[in-house]
C-alpha cells in the first residue's frame, strides 16, 4: 500500500442510449491519464454506482485498467448497508488489479459508531489492499464520529485514507488536526479543497476537477510547495464554477458540461437521475466556453 496524497479524480460513468458507454469511458481514462491526477476512483457517487449492474461494473474497472496501463491507481467503489455483500463485493473485484476500494459508511439502517467499526474491521479481512473510509452523512444517513475512525485506523492493516465529506468544517479541521500519521485525509468537499490542503489535508477526491483539471492539479502541486500565494491564485480561477456544478443532482451538471466540451458522446444519466434543467444548462455552457479547448 502506497500513501495517498495528491488529487483523484471520481471518474464518471458513460452511459449512451441505456447502455454504458466503454468507449467514451476508455478515452477519458486515457485523456486524464496525462493531466498531473494521482489515480482514479471508480463506481464512486460520481460514477452513478447504485446503478450499475454487476457485470457492468467489472467491464468499467477492466476497461479503465486496460486504457491507464498501470501508469496509475485505480480504486473501486463498493459499498452498502449489508456487510456481507460488502465483502463479497469486494472479493469479486481482488483478482483485477485495482489499487483498493472507497467504502462509504453503511447507509439507510443507521448503524451506530461500533457498528461502523466492526463493519471496517470486517471488510478489511477481505483484502490487502488499501480500503478509503468514505463518510458522506448527507447521502448515508450517519456521520462517522472521528474517534470512531481513528480506532478503525488502529485496529486494521489496510485502512490508510478517508475521504472527508461531512460537509462540517469543524469536524474536518478536527480531523485534520488530530489524525494519526498513518492516515491520509482526503477532502470530498470540492468548495473546501484549498481551506483543506491549508491544513494539512494530503488531497482530495472531487468531482469538479473533471472541468479545468489541470488548474485543479495546480493549486495541489503549489500548496505541496508551500507556495500558498501562487496555490490562492489557482484556486479563484475555479472557485467559482464550483457550486454550479452541484447546483443540481451529482453528476447531471457535470456530465452535461462533458457533453459539451465533446469528452462525452452523451450527457445520459440513469433513472431516477434525469438530467439538468434548461436554466441551469445555460449557466454550464457559460462556464464550458470560458475553459481552455480539450
């Protein structure tokens, strides 16, 4: 298991007339392949994964892996309410060579902060591989309390990142500043990717750095750098946009924006996700035609 800093980019799932679209899928593997991201983060929330159906799964992750060639890590989404098929998700992806898996905390049955962390202690049984804590507690129900995180860290082999989307900044500066040396803190909050890197985060995992992601990568090297004044100035080109991107259902506005700069055969999402609103509409294909040409 390697440390996990830098940005990851939470690919988006191509989908053309119901189907899932590999071919649009291996040209943006490779198309960011070469942008500076540090890997890849597969059938996450970005990737419409409750969605996507087994087999389908498997053809993305073979096909995502085939397109970056090993030139960088690729992580897989598995996550639910029930730990069993949680491991046997698992297991099912550990003959590829996927990097590790993002599990988000168990959603809909609320389990309490042991139940959370015998369900990671768990599932870390079943691989060697690096697992990413996902605590999203507005789409899961739960807030992982960082305690309960900390003795998850202490008590298993493999779980070495988190991926921070409490969307509470005094949770996450908490965290920050308490975490063990061990685990990297990754933010999912693409508003708060620059106040996180100021402290102490070791990257993130956003899906607005599908747009402008060279600028993304930017602010991430001048803030490794220590060059806050040069990271400052990155990060106000694409502050902006940012909320506009979440303005509807993730990832609606981003694949429509997609489908606009033509890394996209479709801007297609799957039921019940439908797709953005003509007002909103407008406002992407303003922020697509102030972006450098792809």
């Amino acid at each position: 298991m390697g440390t996990m800093e830098g940005l990851y980019l939470p690919l988006v799932t191509p989908f053309h007339d119901g189907h899932v679209d590999l071919d649009s899928l291996k040209g943006l593997a490779k198309h960011y392949s070469s942008t500076g991201v540090s890997g890849f983060i597969m059938l996450g929330t970005t990737g419409e994964s409750p969605t996507v159906e087994p087999d389908e799964q498997r053809a993305i992750i073979e096909t995502t892996l085939d397109a970056v060639g090993g030139a960088l890590p690729v992580y897989v989404g598995v996550s639910g309410n029930a730990t069993r098929q949680v491991a046997r998700g698992i297991a099912a992806f550990e003959p590829l060579g996927v990097a590790g898996y993002l599990v988000a905390t168990p959603y809909y049955n609320r389990p309490s902060a042991s139940g959370m962390v015998a369900h990671y202690q768990a599932l870390t049984e079943e691989t060697e591989r690096t697992v990413i804590v996902y605590n999203v507690p507005y789409r899961t129900g739960v807030n992982l309390p960082n305690d309960a995180l900390f003795e998850i860290v202490a008590t298993t082999r493999n779980v070495r990142a988190v991926k921070d989307s409490t969307g509470n900044i005094v949770q996450s500066l908490d965290l920050l500043e308490r975490a063990p040396a061990e685990l990297s803190v990754l933010t999912g909050e693409d508003p708060l990717y620059f106040t996180s890197l100021a402290n102490g985060a070791a990257g993130g995992i956003l899906a607005a750095s599908h747009l402008a992601v060279e600028t993304f990568v930017a602010v991430t090297r001048a803030m490794a750098q220590q060059e806050l004044v040069r990271a400052r100035e990155a990060w106000r080109r694409v502050s902006p946009m940012i909320p506009k991107l979440f303005g509807e259902a993730n990832p609606m506005p981003l694949k429509y924006a997609l489908w606009r700069q033509g890394l996209l055969r479709s801007p297609e999402c799957r039921l019940p996700l439908t797709q953005v609103s003509d007002g909103l509409a407008a406002t992407l294909d303003e922020i697509v035609a102030s972006l450098p040409h792809v």
